[in-house]
C-alpha cells in the first residue's frame, strides 16, 4: 500500500519526487506539486477482490476527469500522475 499506510490519516502527505496528497475526504485525495499545481485525484475503490485506487486527471476542456488507471496500491495510482 505504501504512502505511509494510505496516509494514515494525515491531511496533507509529502511523498516523493515533490508530490503531495492532500486529504479530500475518506477515500479521496488531491495529488498536488509541491508549487501547488494540481496533477489529479486518487479514488479508492472497494471491490470484491479488495480496494482499487484510480487515478484521475481534470480535463478542462470538457470539465471533467478522465481515469489513467486502477492500481492495487496508492504509490502506482500516485506514479500515473508524475
């Protein structure tokens, strides 16, 4: 799982590389810049087989997120966006 256990709770997380997670609410998080530029969103996902993240990127022209992906860890999710 990694990013410190899903970020433990923690409303802001620096991970690696300048990125940091900002906690939206349970299950949802803001991957940002460390200059504060918005890459996208991590969604956890529960499934039958376990929880999924999915990473997300805004689309300003048609005003919504396009989906890169669903990864088995949040560290895979957070690497899509780099």
């Amino acid at each position: 799982m990694s990013i410190a256990t899903e970020t433990a709770g923690a409303e802001t997380l620096r991970s690696h590389a300048g990125i940091e997670l900002v906690k939206v609410h349970d299950g949802l998080w803001r991957v940002r810049r460390s200059d504060g530029r918005i890459l996208g969103h991590i969604e956890r996902v529960h499934t039958a087989a376990g929880n999924v993240y999915v990473a997300k990127r805004f689309n300003a022209v048609r005003a919504s997120f396009l989906s890169l992906g669903q990864f088995w860890n949040i560290q895979d999710a957070v690497d899509c966006l780099r």
